[in-house]
C-alpha cells in the first residue's frame, strides 16, 4: 500500500490512482497496525517517500485522503479534523500540517524572485527530510493539553529513531518541533534592534545549519497558518532576524555582536550612503551627536541616508516634517515624523492613521538631545498592502501633519467598526511589566481583543499617566491583541515608581474593556 505512493512519486507519466485501487486501499487500510510498523521494509518505503525531491506533500495528502497517514501515524489521527476556534487559524490541525509540508517543498522549486531567498537556503540544507519531518510533526500533539511544541519533540524524536535515523538528525527534527514558534516570537515580540536579543537568539540556534531550517519551517508555518496574514512586513521581519542572527554566528557565539561595533558599522555604512550631502563641515556629524546611541541600533543605515537627505535643510523645523515610503526594507510601508517634541504625538498619530484604515505594525519612537522626535510606523492597507499611489501617499501626509501642527486633542471616535466575527470571542484585557535594564526600560505586554483604535486608546492612556513610548511591536492572532511597548518615564529613564505601572493597568483596562462591552 505504501509502495503506491512512492511510485507515483518516481514515475510522472502516473496520472493518478484508480477508483477500484482507491477503495481498496480503503477497504485494507486496517492491515496497517504495530506489526505493518514495525516491519523494516514499511519503514523504509515511507522514508523514500518522505525524501523524494518531488510531490512529497501531495502524496502525504493522497495519504491522508485514502485514510492510510493516519494509521500509520497514529498520532496522526487524534488531530484529524482538529478545529482551532479563533481568527487566527482557519485550517484544522491536520490541513495546516499538510499545506505546511507543501509549502516547505515549494521552497525548493526556483520559480522567480518572490522565491529566490527561500530556494537558495533550501538548496544549502543537507537532508531536506529533516525539514518535511519537522513539518509533519511541529503541531501533531496538539489538542492533548500541556505544551505541544514539547510533546510534539518526543513524538518526533521517537518516531526518527524508530526510522533508523541517526541521533544528530532525530534530534535536529526534535528541536525543529520544540523551537517553532521560537523565530516568530523572537521577530514579532522582541526588539530585534537590540544586540543582546540578537546574540540571546543566536547562542539558543548554536549553528547556520539550525538557522536554515528554523527559518525555512517558521515561514512555511506562518504562510500556512492564514494566507490573509502573510505580508511583507513579516517577511521583512523574519528577514532581518535571520540575516542578523546569520551575522552573529558568523563572527562566532564567544564573540558576541558589540553594540559599539554596530553602531560604528552603521555609522560608516550611512556615510557611505550620504554621497554628496557629505560636506568639509562635517553637518551630519554634527546632527548625528544629538541622536544617542539608540537611533544607530534601531536604524538602518539606509534609513539614516534617507533621513537626513529628506530633513538637512529643515533641521531646525518649526512644524512637523511627514514623509511617507511606499516600500520599506523592513516590509510594509514606513511613516516618518520629525518634529520639536510634546505630548500625545503617538496618540494623535495613531488615531489619524486609524481614521486613515490604516494598520500599525511597528513603532520605533526616537527623542533627540535637542527635544526633537524620530517617529517610524511600518503602516499597512486593510487588505495587508503596502500604501501606494500618489494621492493616497499625500492624504496621509497632510492628515498627518495637520492633526500634529494642531493642539486640539482629536474627538475619541472613530470611523472603522469593529468586525462583528470578534463578538464571540472574550478576550479580557492584561497589562502586565518587565524590566529591561540593559536598555534603562520597562517593557509593557497589553493582550487584549482586537479592536479599531487600540494603539491610539493605549497612546491617551500613556499620556494620562505621564509616560515616554520608545517602540512598539504589534502583534494580532485573530481576535486577540498582544502588544508590547517599550517604555520610560518622561525623562526616559527606567520607570519604578508602582502608582506609575498603577495609573497605566488601570487606566488601560478601563478604556479597553469599556470598549469590548460597548461592541
């Protein structure tokens, strides 16, 4: 029975399988039990399949259709039409499982640009069954309670060794399952701005060869999940998190990226960059003492060239500069505000950009010396879009900067209604803290239900409390919010003061819950 799907795998004129097989595979399914297992020859015919370069996830799914992937992995049938009630995911277990090995099969196939990156580092991987196994297995304990990445890694390591695999590869396959959700954590919730998340993410990896695959399995995870959810920003994300962590596994764990370094490389990169803005009188070196250390490692240099070629002649601006770029390195599209520093200019943003039905996926808020912001939102579309066309990019310009050169508070409304699929789901508001001392921060995570205006409720909310947002990352699982700011007291110091954390807990969830119920 096995046998048919290798030779399907191996003959391409093989057009497909006859209804009479079909049902008889169906009717002999049964015959698969510990015995049919256990036998070294059954064994091997599904390894075969497994390590074919062509077809493996549509005759992993041939499999499952003919209801034979099941028996034979028994696992494989308590996640079998599994449902996962939220936003979030909109396939069951096993379909998610099954368009995940696709996906990580189609990254081995060159067909364009769009797939390039992802085929070359498939290229370089030394077994890509590793990869597929890891994908078979990464959400199979789902469903059963505790941590399914865990129990998932002992299911996984069982079944490779129970497949002749050696103890170097059924333990790769074990850390692929137990790690992945580790990348897109990493990107989507920590500063990977910072060298020490860097160098933590690099020293748990340990090797380029752990980094190809994790990389290569959370992005077939992530497209496989939700295609909706799939954008640009994201593959920007993970994107930079790989090349970063590539970097510092190549200057070698025990010599950890220098945040000196780094901001010297970025320093010279930018120089490089700036070409004929360079002048004898060395301006931009003077602009750039009032910067700190902070925009050198939050900034690319490619962002700085750009920054100061759009501000040199305005740096002493009265009112606020509002630029817009519709494509980002980092993925989406980049909002960019310079302006003479006051309260309330995250709040009033967000509010605008939410007016707009545009969606924030990320903040860097940087304060000069001088009292002057850096702002940066990574902005989408509705539709997970980048911004584009001239008079949508002016409409945000202007909106923009008239609600900032304004001192009017905008009215707390907004025209965007809240999707009537969130109402059946409870997701009550958390706010909770951590210290980053590293950086003379508190890190602040808010979960909530998703809803329209939540950065600029959560902005107010900051203002009433009296305190200073230095970035933001933005995360929405379906009908739940999990946001985490970066945050300090007005003289952007770390916060201690408990009234502080206080007056934000309190005044967060009263907005937030006010307008859960209101919905």
């Amino acid at each position: 029975m096995l046998e048919i799907f290798l030779l399907k795998q191996l003959n391409p004129e093989i057009k497909g399988v006859r209804a009479s097989t079909i049902r008889l595979i169906r009717q002999n399914a049964d015959r698969i039990n510990k015995k049919f297992r256990d036998d070294l020859r059954n064994r091997a015919l599904f390894m075969e399949i497994i390590k074919q370069p062509r077809q493996v996830g549509h005759e992993l799914r041939r499999m499952h259709r003919y209801g034979l992937l099941s028996r034979y992995l028994p696992a494989f049938d308590k996640i079998e039409g599994l449902m996962q009630f939220d936003l979030f995911h909109v396939y069951t277990v096993d379909e998610h499982i099954l368009f995940v090995v696709k996906n990580l099969r189609l990254m081995g196939i060159e067909d364009g640009q769009d797939n390039a990156n992802y085929h070359i580092i498939h290229s370089l991987l030394p077994k890509r069954e590793i990869l597929y196994l890891a994908g078979l297995f990464h959400d199979i304990a789902k469903g059963r309670g505790g941590d399914h990445s865990e129990l998932g890694s002992n299911e996984a390591y069982r079944f490779c060794k129970h497949h002749g695999m050696s103890e170097y590869d059924a333990k790769l396959v074990a850390w692929l399952v137990e790690k992945h959700l580790y990348m897109s954590k990493t990107a989507q919730r920590m500063d990977i701005s910072d060298p020490e998340v860097i160098n933590t993410f690099a020293e748990t990896v340990a090797d380029q060869n752990h980094l190809n695959y994790l990389y290569l399995l959370t992005v077939g995870d992530i497209k496989s999940t939700n295609p909706d959810l799939w954008n640009n920003w994201k593959e920007g994300l993970l994107a930079e998190l790989y090349q970063k962590t590539l970097l510092a596994l190549r200057r070698g764990i025990e010599n950890p990226i220098n945040k000196r370094a780094l901001i010297s490389d970025t320093k010279k990169e930018s120089e490089e960059l700036l070409g004929p803005r360079i002048t004898a009188k060395d301006d931009y070196k003077k602009f750039w003492k009032q910067l700190g250390e902070d925009y050198f490692l939050r900034y690319s240099a490619g962002e700085i060239a750009w920054h100061y070629n759009s501000l040199y002649k305005d740096l002493a601006s009265k009112t606020p500069k509002v630029l817009v770029r519709e494509k980002s390195a980092r993925g989406g599209s980049e909002l960019f505000i310079y302006m003479k520093n006051r309260d309330g200019i995250f709040s009033t943003t967000t509010q605008v950009l939410n007016r707009l039905g545009l969606n924030v996926v990320d903040a860097r808020i940087i304060t000069s010396k001088n009292d002057y912001v850096f702002d940066s939102y990574i902005i989408l579309e509705q539709s997970g879009e980048e911004v584009s066309g001239k008079e949508r990019i002016n409409e945000i310009i202007e909106k923009t900067r008239t609600a900032l050169t304004s001192r009017d508070k905008l009215p707390p409304r907004t025209h965007r209604r809240r999707s009537c699929k969130l109402d059946h789901f409870n997701v009550p508001t958390r706010v909770s803290f951590t210290r980053d001392e590293n950086n003379n921060r508190n890190i602040m995570e808010v979960t909530t239900l998703d809803q329209p205006g939540l950065l600029s409720k959560i902005g107010m909310a900051m203002d009433f409390c009296g305190i200073r947002l230095q970035g933001a990352k933005i995360a929405t699982y379906g009908a739940r919010a999990e946001d985490i700011f970066f945050i300090t007291d007005r003289e952007n110091n770390l916060i201690k003061d408990p009234l502080k954390f206080e007056c934000l807990t309190n005044s967060i969830e009263s907005h937030l819950d006010k307008s859960n119920a209101a919905a």
